[in-house]
C-alpha cells in the first residue's frame, strides 16, 4: 500500500523553486502539493526540519509524519525519482 504524500514547499519569487518544479514535470513526478512559505505554517513546518531555504521538498507517511526531506534544486534525477518512489506498509 502506498499511502504516503509528499509536499513542496516553494516561494513565488524563488528561481530555483522553478528550476525544480520544471525538473519534476520532466520526471513525471507531479504527484506532490505545493505549498508557499508565504504561509507561516508551511515556512515554520520547514524551519522545524532545519531548512534555512527553499525549494524544500518533505515525503511523510500515512500517519502524517515527516519520513524524509531535501532541499535545493541541484540533485541529480535519480535523487528525485528515489525520493518519489517509497512505499508505506501497516503494520499487520
């Protein structure tokens, strides 16, 4: 079962927001929701992991908790594909 989620957190003048997002489009990894740290909640959720900078992007699990994060734009495509490619198992 894959019930994970994953959410990246950009800014409207960030460049490197648009270079990752223009990554992921041509990864065909568009499965996130995109939230704008002009929002306090979604910049404090950041600062919280130690992000001092966007773009950041935060896999978490069916239970909503965080699993894993990267941050910047520079990984190579197979950071990103891994990162998109997780499963999440209940406990049985």
């Amino acid at each position: 079962m894959s019930d994970g989620y994953v959410k990246l957190y950009t800014g409207n003048t960030c460049s490197a927001c648009v270079t990752l997002k223009n990554t992921l489009a041509r990864l065909n990894l568009t499965d996130y929701t995109e939230c704008d740290i002009a929002d306090d909640h979604h910049r404090d959720a950041i600062l919280a992991l130690g992000h001092r900078s966007i773009p950041v992007l935060v896999r978490y699990d069916y239970l909503h908790s965080v699993c894993d994060s990267m941050g910047g734009a520079n990984s190579e495509d197979v950071q990103y594909t891994d990162f998109f490619d997780f499963r999440f198992n209940e406990a049985t």
